[in-house]
C-alpha cells in the first residue's frame, strides 16, 4: 500500500458528461500530480499541485480541471467526456515539488464512459 | 517524434533469464531517470532512479544510463515469475523537475 488513495475505483459514465476524481495523498506530502493512462498512449502527465497551488502543467485538456484543497487532498474534474476519455486515472504524491522521482502512486480510477 | 521510446514487447523469458529493458530518448536535458514496475490494475511503484550517467544496482536490479547515446537500461537478473508485469522508464531534466516523460512500458512475462 503506497498510502496514496484514489476514489472511486471505477466510475462508468455517459458521454457529455462530469465527473469528479479524488485523489488522498500520503500523510506530509505536499505535492500531487495526476496522471492519465489510456492503452495506446502510455502513461501521461496531466498536471501538478504543490501546497494548494499549481506548479506543472502537462498535456491536460481545457475540459479537464483540478485543484487542491487546504487538506491536500485533490480533485481532478472532467467534463464534456467523450469515449477517447476512457483510461486510468492516477494520482501520485510526494514531498517536495522537485523530488518527482520518489512519487507514490496511487491505485488508479478506471473510468469508462459509454 | 515522442521525447521517450520504449518497445511495447510483449517480452517473454524462461524463469532464471536475464532480462534487458530499454528506453531512448530525444531530449539531451534529461537527467534523472527511473524505472516504474506495474502490475496489471495497479499503480505504478518506483524500482530504481539514477541520475546522470552510469550504474546502479539494486538486489537483481542494474539500471545502466548512456547520456551519449540517449538510452537508459533496466537488467533484471534470475528474473522470477513474480517478475511479470509492465516496466516503465520515466525521465526529466533539472530545468523542469515536475514535469515527467513516461515511456509507453514494455510488458514482461516471466514463464515458470
């Protein structure tokens, strides 16, 4: 258990529309990053907070949006899906914004959308 | 062209092989490097991470990175069934630290 915990597990929705991930982080990390894992393109940096604030933004569609709240934990809302929006979603978390290399990740979220 | 290249496999070995896993690179400013294990459903888990140029060695795991050449190596040695899951080399530079660049993961399957 990387003590990175991702809710719900699987989430299967329709097109059009929203949907929110949660992201936990490890108790003391301050920076979380999320990631997006679909079969043909790998796994994808989406975007990174560090202490509330944005500090890294990746190949993150404008449909996409998240945030990190006082309690560090974090959401990542998508809106408008489509089927190409269909993969896993992992949160990852570490200590300091530049120590990327020892991020723990999470189990993922499988989302579906039909 | 993708800043980071890595055969899909899937990579088939008899239990007790020694595995080779590679990556290349485009980027010259890469400079931290790792390895990620997945096991399939599960999150990624970090195996090793080197930075620059040169070994690292782990119980069966040696990581080998060539800057010259733009490509890193995970060996596995006496590689075991539990072994079987998806290697993923990421990468960044010091100019970006947040930033990672995943290789798509080779699939490894150990056969007892």
């Amino acid at each position: 258990d990387s003590g990175v915990t991702q809710t719900p597990k699987h989430l299967i929705t329709a097109t059009g529309q929203r949907v929110t991930l949660r992201c936990s982080p490890r108790s003391g990390d301050l920076s979380v990053y999320w990631y997006q894992q679909s079969l043909d393109q790998g796994l994808q940096f989406l975007i990174q907070y560090y202490n509330g604030e944005e500090r890294a933004k990746g190949n993150i569609l404008e449909r996409f949006s998240a945030q990190q709240f006082p309690d560090l934990h974090s959401e990542l809302n998508l809106s408008s899906l489509e089927l190409g929006d269909s993969a896993l979603y992992f949160c990852a978390s570490s200590v300091e914004a530049g120590r990327g290399a020892e991020a723990f990740f999470g189990q993922g979220t499988r989302l579906t959308v039909v | 062209q993708k800043e980071v290249e890595q055969d899909p496999g899937p990579l088939s070995v008899p239990e007790g092989a020694i595995v080779s896993l590679n990556c290349t690179y485009s980027n010259s400013a890469f400079q931290y490097f790792m390895w990620y294990r997945q096991y399939s459903r599960k999150g990624p888990e970090l195996l090793m991470y080197t930075y620059s140029s040169g070994n690292k060695e782990d119980g069966r795991f040696t990581a080998q990175v060539d800057k010259s050449s733009k490509y890193i190596s995970l060996f596995i040695r006496d590689s075991q069934p539990s072994d079987s899951a998806t290697y993923l080399c990421a990468m960044y530079g010091a100019y970006n630290f947040n930033k990672f660049y995943f290789g798509s993961g080779t699939k490894l399957n150990v056969k007892p």
